[in-house]
C-alpha cells in the first residue's frame, strides 16, 4: 500500500530557476505558554513542470515527491489562485510618479519663464521710459 503524500498551500515568491519555484509556506501556531498567535514560514523548492506553470505571486499547491534534486523534493500540484507580482505594482507607481513629477517641472520651467518675460519687459519699459527722459532733456539743453 501507498503512503499518502503531504500537500501543503503556500504563495509562490520566486520563479527565476528553470522549471524551479520557490513556495513560503506559513503555518500560524499558538505560543503553548504565552497564547501568542506565531506564524512560521517555511520556504520549499518545488518542481513547476509544464501542465501547470506557476508565475511569481501565485497560491499553489505542492505535494511531496521523489528527491528531484538536492533541495527539491515537492512538486506544484495545482495553483489555486493567479496572483498579481508586487513588483509590477510598484514599478507602475513608480512610473505614475515620474510622470507626474515631470509634468510639475514642466510646469514650474514654464512658470519661470513667464516671470523672466515680465521681469525682462518692465525692465525695457523702464529702460525706454529712462532714454526718453535722457532724450526730453538733452532737447531742453539744445534749445
């Protein structure tokens, strides 16, 4: 008679190897002496063969098997929900942010160049209205 294989449930957080990922497994306990809730995690390499892939951020399920490897001795089962990479998550934000910080430097470079213009055109209007007083009171000399 067979013996039954262990099956645990855990999230995939690597899938760089090939045909390789790494599942945390977390287990919650209570303390036996102090009652305190304390959650144990557990890392397991596990074979992800071709039926069933298994990206990054997905919840799996791995059942034990044959020493596939040194380390690897669970296979994924079956995924039991996709899930979203935080990575990707993080890096659009990040790109939200850029974008917005860009579009308020762009906004404050235009800003400045506004107030340049105005500086530069009262500066030319007091420099004309200083020429013409020079120019009134050479005439006055002249005559």
């Amino acid at each position: 008679m067979r013996e039954r294989r262990k099956v645990m449930q855990g999230r995939v957080v690597s899938d760089k190897m090939a045909k390789t990922v790494v599942v945390e497994v977390e287990e919650r306990s209570r303390h036996p002496l102090y009652g305190k809730v304390v959650t144990h995690v557990r890392r397991f390499k596990a074979h992800n063969a071709e039926p069933v892939v298994a990206k990054a951020g997905d919840v799996v399920k791995i059942i034990e098997s044959r020493p596939l490897s040194r380390e690897k001795r669970w296979r994924v089962h079956e995924i039991v929900q996709r899930g979203e990479v935080v990575e990707t998550i993080v890096e659009k934000e990040l790109e939200e942010l850029r974008a917005k910080e860009e579009a308020e430097r762009a906004a404050r470079r235009a800003e400045e160049e506004r107030r340049a213009a105005e500086r530069l055109a009262k500066l030319a209007g007091e420099d004309e209205s200083a020429s013409e007083s020079e120019d009134v009171s050479e005439e006055s000399e002249v005559q």
